[in-house]
C-alpha cells in the first residue's frame, strides 16, 4: 500500500500484468494518459487527493476500476471489453471515450475496503462522497450504465444513442429555478432540466433569471438541438419506466420547441404556447384547474349578470273558438326568454347564483341543464360546454402523467 507524495506520471506505460495499485495513495495527481492495460482486471482500490488522468488509456479486458478522487478524466479512453467503474469523490469525465462493451458507472456509498482496513481517504475528508459526471460528448451511449450519479452539470450534446442510456437508482438531473420571475407575470415551477438548458436560458437577456451561470468556455446550444436532447433522453426513461422523469423531459422539449424560430411554424408555436399557459404542456394540473375554476367563476358571473331571464317563462295555450260540436284546435307554445331590465347589483341573487352554478357544472360534462336561458346566455352555455371540459380532460391528463408507471 504505497503512498506517492508528488506527482506521478505514468504515460503511455503498458500494463502487461495487473497493475499493482493496491491501496495506493496519491497525494497529487496519477497520470496514466495514453496507458496499455493487456491483462488487468482490476485498478485500485486507490485514492487520490487530485485528478487521475486516464485521458485515452485502453482496457484490453474486462476490468474493474475503485478509485477514490477529486477528478477522474476518462477522455477518449478506449474498452475493448466489459468494465465496472466503481467511484467516489470524483468529477468524471468521459468526452470522446470509446465503449465496445457494457460499461457501468456506480458512486460507492463506502471507503473501498482493503485487508482489515480501508483505503485511506484523509485528502478527500469534507468533500461530498458522490460522484458528478461532467461531459458524455462524444460517446456512444448504447452501453453506458449510471448508477447513483449526479448529472447535474452533465454536458450531453454531442452524444449519440442517449435513448438507450441506462440511468438507474438515484441519479440526479439539474433543476430549474422554482418561483415567481422579478420581472415576468409568471411562476418557474419545478422540473427537471438539463445543464445545456441553462446554458442556453442564462446567456439570454430575456430568461436569464433564476438559471445556472454557464462555464464561459460552454456552448450555447440552439433550441432545436435541446429538444432533440430532451427527446431521447425521455425516451430512455420511459423505456426504464421512469415515467414522472419523462414527463418532465417532456415539458422541456416542448419548450425548447416552442421557443425554436428556426424550425418551428409560427402556427405550431401558438399551439405550444396556448398548451403551455392552459396546463404545462398536459403536464400542470394546478394550472388547469386553475384555468377552470376561472371560466367556471366567468360563467357564472355572465348567467347570472345577463344569461338568465328575468322570469322562467310560462307555457301558454292559444286556439280559437269554434261552433258546438266541432273540434277545437289549441297550439302551447313557451314564450322567448325576456331579458332582465333591473340593475346589475340586483341581479346577484341566491336563486340566480345557484341556477347558473347549475347550467355550468352540467356543461363540464357535455350536458345540458334544462334551464331557460337569453340568447347570451345560450352563447355563454354553448362556450363553456366547448372550454371547460376540455381544462377538465388536461388537468387529468396532467395527474395521469405524474402519477403512472
């Protein structure tokens, strides 16, 4: 179990046996950039008060890899067979790696254990024990497997197959600003988002608000290039039955689709819009019911105000009279409803509050209430047996989607 106090630079050494790190500790940083390794099949268990740098290394068989460290860089590194990456402490990053087998990603919750001990991880002590990945550009993800990550900062563009990225346990995406905007009329709600939506939000005037500062070196991506990250993304969740993980996928990418000038018609961005500020995107349900308390709340008001007629008009039975013995020929007809004609503050009645509560809870569901109603009021009626089902269908919709598995 030995101990380097400086740097050590193992550069495109070949490993040609096990590479006998056991219980290492390494002070500085363990460079291994560009190393060969034909036979191990382990690496570790090691700590490292620094970075190890495996930056292009190449796994020739299946290996195992317990390491313990602020950063572990993994750029364009090669596996050629099967591995098991075993970490914690660390800042991984897998830019351009290449993956021929299934490679799996798990945080180790304890220190690795070694004979009667464990490895000592005193240049690590206060740091938070998890492991962040930073960057999967590059890689083909269809053998890829995470486990307990932070994906948080995670940079996913340039990526290809992400919908058969396996993200299991508890793995964390970032988050997006809850809480109402300083300068806009609306509220941020919580979702998860990815670290390239950030980007894209905080380098705009108009949502900055609220959004993660991007590394200045980060590319700004366009909307349609995060969409067609959302859409992966979510496909893999629901593929793992993540399904509230999806929805929120889901809400991003219509996002990112509803502020795409570019490839988007300006038609379908009205649709967007109208479906995002009716219920998030069937994703909201506060926000429809919302909406339906309010319509029902406005029509209400209109019965009441100038739906209702003055009166419930009464049948009337008219004929004319005839000689003795003949038939007699009466017609019974309902007269047109009268508008009421006193003052609107009279209007606000009991009787009249609960007659129009009446007609529009019967409208909710397509119904209709019997009731005697003025022309505006049939046209008020005729609205809301149109809108407020349709608020009722999304804000099930939106606890469907929430709820389901």
């Amino acid at each position: 179990m030995a101990t380097f106090t400086s740097r050590v630079l193992f550069g495109r050494t070949t490993f040609t046996g096990d590479a006998d790190l056991y219980g290492a500790t390494f002070l500085d940083d363990a460079t291994f950039d560009g190393a060969r390794f034909e036979t191990a099949s382990k690496l570790g268990p090691l700590a490292c008060g620094g970075t190890v740098a495996l930056d292009g290394a190449v796994f020739d068989v299946p290996v195992t890899l317990e390491i313990a460290a602020r950063a572990v860089s993994l750029t364009g590194a090669r596996w050629v067979s099967k591995a098991t990456l075993r970490l914690r402490y660390a800042e991984l990053n897998l830019s351009d790696a290449v993956l021929e087998y299934p490679v799996t990603v798990t945080a180790h919750p304890k220190p690795f254990p070694l004979s009667g001990e464990t490895v000592s991880e005193g240049e690590l002590t206060g740091r938070d024990d998890g492991v962040r990945l930073t960057s999967v550009s590059g890689v083909d993800t269809a053998y890829l497997a995470l486990y307990d990550i932070d994906l948080s900062a995670c940079r996913f563009a340039g990526a290809v197959h992400l919908d058969q990225l396996r993200v299991d346990g508890w793995c964390t995406f970032a988050a997006a600003p809850v809480g109402w905007d300083r300068r806009f009329p609306w509220r941020w709600s919580r979702r998860r988002a990815l670290a390239e939506e950030h980007d894209w939000r905080a380098r705009s005037r108009r949502w900055s608000c609220g959004w993660a500062v991007p590394p200045q070196d980060a590319p700004v991506l366009r909307p349609a290039v995060l969409a067609a990250l959302y859409r992966q993304l979510r496909k893999g969740l629901e593929d793992g039955k993540n399904e509230p993980g999806a929805a929120d996928f889901y809400f991003g990418e219509c996002e990112m689709r509803r502020h795409d000038k570019d490839n988007t018609f300006l038609a379908e961005r009205i649709l967007l819009t109208g479906y995002w500020a009716l219920s998030g995107y069937g994703l909201r349900a506060s926000r429809a019911l919302a909406w339906l308390g309010t319509a029902m709340t406005a029509t209400v008001a209109a019965l009441m105000l100038w739906g209702l007629p003055a009166d419930d008009p009464k049948p009337e039975i008219t004929g004319r009279q005839v000689e003795a013995g003949q038939a007699v020929t009466l017609t019974t007809d309902t007269p047109d409803a009268r508008n009421p004609t006193d003052r609107l503050i009279e209007r606000m009645t009991t009787e009249r509050f609960e007659k129009s509560l009446r007609v529009v809870i019967n409208s909710v569901v397509f119904r209709s209430s019997g009731q005697n109603l003025t022309t505006a009021g049939t046209y008020s009626e005729m609205a809301s047996r149109l809108m407020e089902p349709v608020l009722l269908g999304f804000a099930v919709l939106a606890i469907r989607n929430r709820v389901k598995r």
